[in-house]
C-alpha cells in the first residue's frame, strides 16, 4: 500500500509526463525516500498504482543501480572506484574502511549505521579521492580523515 | 585572455543570482533574439560559428538544430535537453558549470528552445551533483519569477517551461538515446538511429540533446557573434574549452582556455607538471573512453582534429594522467571493470565481451596471464570496435 504522500508525490509526476508509466523512476525514487530501499511489496504497489506488470517495473528498478532492492543502512557510502580515484590512492580508502566498518562493498554495518557501495566517478576527479556520504561529498581523502568524517553520521 | 563561460566563476563564493548575473550582460541574448531574430537566423549564428558539441562527439551544434522539422505544424510538440549526466570516468567539467554558473545553462537552453520553437526542456541531472541540484531548482525559480520561463516570455509569445530531472545511475543515461528512454521512465537502453532524435526523440517528438557546455556557448555566440566565437580558438575548431587534468601532477584542475592548447602546455602550464619524483607515462585526454596519448603525443592540440589525428579523441577535455610508479595494467583493468558494470547488456559483443576482457586484465596484472591471453584481448578489440555494437560504449572501452 502507498501511503498518503507517496501518492501526492507521485500524482505530482504523474501531471507533469504524457502517460503514466513514464513516472515509475520517479515513483520508485519517491517510495525508496520514504522507505530506504524497494521491497517487493512497495514494488508491487507502485506497479499496481502505474497499472503496470511488476515484472516490468523491477525491470526498470533493477538497472538502475540506485533503486536499492535490498535493505540498507541508515547512511549510504559511495566510494567513488573510477579511474583518477585509482591513480590517487582509493584503494587504501577502501582497505580502512573495510577494518573500520567491517563491511565489503555491498555490505552493511552490524548496527545498520552504513552501507559502503563502490560508485563510478564522482565527477571531483581533481580533487580525487572522493567519496559521498548520503548527501555529502567530500575530496582529497586520506585514510587518517575517516574517523572524523564518520562519526558525523548517527 | 578571454574566458566568456568561466568569467564570473568563483569556487569560493556562490554562483550569481539572477539579478548579479543580469548585471553583467546575462539574459541580454534572450531579450535580443526573442524579440529581434528568427529561429532560423540562431540557427545559422550557432552554426556559423562552428560551435562543435562538448560532450565528446564534437558535432556541429547549428547543424544538428537544423535537422529539426521547422515547416508545416509549428504547434508540434518539441523538445530541448540538456545532458548533465557527465559520468564519463575522469570528467569534471559540466560541474564547474552548473554548480558556477546556472543562469548560463538556462539561457543557453532558451536560445535554443527558441530556435526549435520547443515548449518544453529538461535538464537531465546525475544523482551525484547534489549541489548543482539545488543551485538549479533556486535558478530555475529565479528565472520563471523574472519572466524568462513560462507562458509568453518578455511578451514575445514564446512559451518554455524548463525541468530539473535528477538520476538514480548508470553511465548509459549520458547517451543521448538512452538518456531519452531514462526520461520516459525505460531502461537506459539506446535507440537505433536513424530516426535521429531531431526528428523523432523523447516521446517520438522532435528533440535535441546537447552537453551543458556546448548549452553555455550558445549565449556569448548571440551576443558577440560567430567570427568572435571563431577567433578565440588557437586552431580549426571554434571557441575556448574547459581543460581538465587530474592524476599525479602538481596541480589538478580546470581551466577554460582557448580550444586548441597543446597536451604539454596543459600539463606543464596548468597543471604544473608532475609530482616530484614521478614521470609522464602517458595520458587519456577526454576521459576513460578515449585512447592513451604518449610522451611523442605533447605537442598534439588539444581540438577535435588534432586528437584524432593522433589516435585518440578529444572527448570530454579532461585528461586522466598515469605516471610511470602506477601499474598501467592495473590502470587498464580499472577502466575495463567500469565499462564491463555500465555495459547495459543491450547487444552481446559489448555485454558478453567486457566482462572477459576485464577478468584477462585481472588475471595479467596478477602474474596470472597466459600468451593466448593477448591474442584473445586483440580479437575483442576487434569484435567491440566501431560499428559492431549498438551504441558507442563499447568501441569507447576498447
Ligand atoms: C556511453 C555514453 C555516455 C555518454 N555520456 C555523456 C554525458 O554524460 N554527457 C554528455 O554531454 N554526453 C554524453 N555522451 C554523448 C551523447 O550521446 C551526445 O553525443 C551528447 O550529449 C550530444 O551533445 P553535444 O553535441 O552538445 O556534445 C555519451 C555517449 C555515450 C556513448
Ligand atoms: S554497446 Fe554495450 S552499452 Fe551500448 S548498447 Fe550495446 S550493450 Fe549497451
Ligand atoms: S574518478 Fe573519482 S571522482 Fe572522478
């Protein structure tokens, strides 16, 4: 079931494109805001909403690989793993946060805080190596900045 | 030196409000072309000024304005949009404009509704430029509450509504078919073309598809003309360019400078060479989807021509530096495993291929390869080069 808001939000789409399968990705943006990430069910929801297969709208929900289909932490980690980010040193980023989080990409930490993704380019590559916190970027990483840069998220 | 598109860029303060922007000449070109030129007539200043497409295919902006149907029903739907999906590995240009300059893009992207006679635009956002979003949202407002979006614009009759739409991933968007399917709410998959997107685009209307810097051009061109245009390049291809350089040097960054700098003044110049201790192995200049550059190629200018008359392409501008203390092979499977990721799977060659060519890397950089192996990273050089796949992803990898 959609809530309330949801369905403004989504009706909202809705006006705005010629017919209303072309809102899904926003649906599912609208509905991963509210929730964290896609369950089945929300899937199921917003297909029948968008009178559309549920295979069809997981389609569209599994190829774009920010619709997360999984549950995930509170805070989301993008470690940007592309090609200036390599030159710069991401993999030593990488390595210390496995240890201080105890995840590998893909993972979620035991307290449901973060979940580390790898992510291509961040478009910072001059200031390489970056990362993005949820909302948040930040440039010219070292290993040693991690502490500090993690504790800000609860 | 004149740099038009960065002039009144400062990375320590934030972008010019509509009203500081107007203060220095902005939207004088919608006031002037709206009310005293013909869509024709833009038409044929952007392409006289041989404005050529910053999103690396470097195609004349006027000319494929051109191919759009002007004749018969004008009331047709048509449609503008601006790629700012910029997630070609190694590329930061499109940032430095949308999170410096918002009011440029917008008013680039009016002339050029204006001349397509398009009632509605887009600006088709990576999720990642969270800043540039919101900066754009507070843009787009300023300028409908100031009269330059919405119903008859200055009073000239002219309609444009304008868009923020922001993505949720995947490299694929950036091409400009497959862009249109993520803006109908599809995979971002590519069309076949013919029919290009001027005659048949987003929702089988007429549509073109420009980078946000070539957007920003389309302003300076209208008010001080083509030959002005045409004379800030040092070479064949018009215009100044946002250079880029990152990797080991002294200094990464960004400059506008005038199209056509060489590669060895770019990196020894702006970039302030490389580190201490450290040699110049070689150079992808636009981005991960251009060919490596070497120490032989320094003197090459940095334009459209020159590049690819030295084997590479310009692409994005932006070049990714590997020095001689990192692994080139290390260098190379990086760059294979994110097009292997970001293949969308649409034809095989490309969605079967990289995955293989990117395990073979990782087994040559791990001491693990085989003779056979280089043979077999030859015929898929072949098997994805152009013309092979659907779309320019997999000849870019190769
Ligand atoms: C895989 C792929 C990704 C692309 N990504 C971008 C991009 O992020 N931004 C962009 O402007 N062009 C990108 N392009 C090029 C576009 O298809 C298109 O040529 C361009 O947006 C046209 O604008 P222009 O003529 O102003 O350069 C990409 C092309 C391919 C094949
Ligand atoms: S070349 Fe690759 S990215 Fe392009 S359409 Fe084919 S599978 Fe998709
Ligand atoms: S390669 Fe990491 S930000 Fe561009």
């Amino acid at each position: 079931m959609l809530t309330t808001t949801e369905i403004k939000a989504i009706e909202h789409e809705i006006s705005l494109v010629p017919h209303k399968k072309a809102a899904v990705i926003e649906a599912l943006k609208i509905v991963q805001q509210q929730r964290g990430w896609v369950s089945d069910e929300s899937l199921g929801a917003v297909a029948d909403y968008l009178g559309m297969s549920q295979a069809e709208v997981d389609s569209v929900a599994t190829f774009y690989n920010l619709i997360f289909r999984k549950p995930v932490g509170r805070h989301i980690i993008l470690l940007c793993d592309s090609i200036s980010c390599y030159v710069m040193g991401y993999r030593n980023l990488y390595a210390a946060l496995q240890v201080q989080l105890n995840i590998k990409f893909g993972g979620t930490t035991t307290d449901q805080l973060f979940t580390l993704l790898p992510n291509p380019c961040l478009g910072c590559c001059d200031r390489a190596p970056a990362l993005m916190i949820d909302d948040d970027l930040y440039t010219n990483v070292e290993p040693e900045n991690l502490k500090e840069i993690l504790a800000k998220y609860t | 030196m004149e740099r038009p598109l960065t002039e009144h860029i400062h990375p320590d303060r934030p972008p010019f409000n509509i009203k500081e922007y107007e203060a220095v000449g902005g939207y004088a070109a919608v006031r002037m072309a709206l009310k005293e030129w013909s869509p024709k007539q833009l038409q044929q200043a952007v392409q006289e000024s041989n404005l050529k497409g910053r999103g690396g295919a470097g195609f004349n902006t006027g000319l494929k304005w051109s191919f759009v149907p002007m004749d018969g029903n004008a009331a047709q739907t048509k449609y503008v949009i601006a790629n700012a999906d910029e997630m070609e590995p190694g590329t930061f240009k499109d940032r430095l404009l949308l999170e410096g300059s918002p009011h440029q893009l917008i008013e680039g992207m009016i002339l050029a509704a204006f001349a397509i006679q398009a009632n509605t635009s887009y600006i088709f956002l990576r999720f990642a430029y969270k800043k540039a979003a919101r900066i754009l949202r507070e843009s787009l407002q300023e300028a409908y509450d100031a009269g330059y979006l919405g119903k008859n614009i200055l009073g000239t009759g002219f309609n444009l509504d304008m868009h923020l739409h922001t993505g949720v991933g995947r490299y694929m968007c950036g091409e400009e078919t497959a862009l249109l399917n993520a803006l109908e709410g599809k995979r971002a998959t590519p069309r076949a073309k013919p029919p290009f997107p001027q005659v048949s685009g987003l929702y089988g209307k007429p549509t073109i598809v420009n980078n946000v810097e070539t957007f920003c051009c389309v302003p300076h061109i209208v008010n001080k003309g083509a030959a002005w245009f045409r004379s800030l390049s040092k070479s064949e291809d018009a215009g100044t360019k946002l250079y880029g350089v990152s990797g080991k040097v002294n200094r990464p960054g960004i400059w506008e400078l005038p199209m056509g700098v060489t590669v060895r003044e770019l990196l020894e110049e702006h970039a302030g060479g490389m580190r201490k201790g450290l040699g110049f192995k070689g150079a992808l200049p636009g981005g991960a989807s251009t060919d490596f550059l070497t120490s032989e190629h320094l003197d090459v200018k940095m334009d459209f021509k020159s590049v690819a008359e030295a084997g590479s392409r310009l692409g994005t501008g932006t070049m990714i530096v590997l020095d001689d203390a990192t692994c080139p092979v290390g260098f190379v499977h990086n760059l294979q495993h994110f097009f292997a990721q970001e293949s969308c799977g649409w034809c095989t060659p490309c969605r079967e291929g990289l995955p293989w060519v990117e395990k073979i890397l990782l087994s040559l950089e791990n001491g693990e390869g085989r003779e056979e192996d280089l043979d077999l990273l030859k015929m898929h050089t072949d098997l994805l080069g152009p013309g092979k796949t659907f779309c320019a992803l997999a000849p870019g990898a190769m």
